[in-house]
C-alpha cells in the first residue's frame, strides 16, 4: 500500500472542514456498530465529542479499532472517504476545554469541560481509502 501522496493528501483536507457529520464505526463484542457522529478537526487532530454514556465509549473502552465513512456527492456523482484507526479516550482537561470552547454545540449538551457527562475521543488514521466522485475504483492509501 502507497503513502498517501499530496495532492490527494491537500484534496482530502479541502473536504475537511472544521465539523463533518459522518458515519462511524466501533466493535461490540464482534458486532459491528455503525453510526451517525460529528467528527471535528481542530490543531490538525481529528476529534469527537459525546456523552460519556454512549455505546460508543463503552465498545472503544473495549476494543479502539474504529472506521470512519464519509460519502461525496459532486454534480451527480458519489464517492466516499473512509479511514481506518484507533480512538482514544482523553481525560487531561487542557483538551478537552480547548475543543469544547470551540465546538459550536457544545453547550446545547454538556455544561463545562469538567462535566462528567462530556467525554472526549481524538482519532488517529492507519489508512485512508477515497473514492473520487466518478471514479471507477477507491484507493488505498498508508498514512
């Protein structure tokens, strides 16, 4: 598997806006769960805030492989980037405050960095795979 290149590298992040609604992938217990989440990218990090509560923090508590799908749509064409990595569990409020203070929903569900309800997950990329819309084929690339 190649490196990612960079000119695929700078048209990914061209799509990478500061919050992006997503598809994202855990493991329970050998299940697969998929779900809707916004994933945002801040200090060149990718990152998800939730409830402490959710199935997801429980299934990367167990198991952090995770996925990532995003689908592109383009003039009547459709392709996807989607990623494979971990997802990490950060405690260290220097972290969590500094995304939440620039998190635009952040107070509609949790009241300060410090509320126990707010947990914060920062993903980090094996592999990319990107299907230019009206491409043929994806490609797989090694981060």
């Amino acid at each position: 598997m190649e490196l990612l290149p960079e000119d695929v590298k700078k048209e990914i992040k061209a799509m990478a806006k500061e919050y992006l609604i997503l598809y994202l992938a855990t493991n329970d217990d050998g299940c697969p769960r998929v779900r809707p989440v916004t994933m945002g990218y801040l200090d060149s990090k990718f990152w998800i805030l939730t409830g402490s509560d959710d199935a997801k923090v429980k299934h990367i508590r167990g198991c952090p492989q995770i996925e990532i799908c995003y689908p592109i749509s383009k003039e009547e064409a459709n392709g996807y980037i989607r990623a494979s990595g971990t997802a990490k569990i950060i405690s260290e409020l220097d972290s969590k405050a500094s995304v939440a203070e620039r998190c635009p929903y952040f107070t509609q569900y949790w009241e300060t960095p410090m509320d126990p309800r707010y947990t914060l997950l920062e993903l980090e990329f094996d592999w990319v795979e990107y299907l230019k819309p009206g491409a043929a084929l994806a490609k797989r690339y090694k981060l």
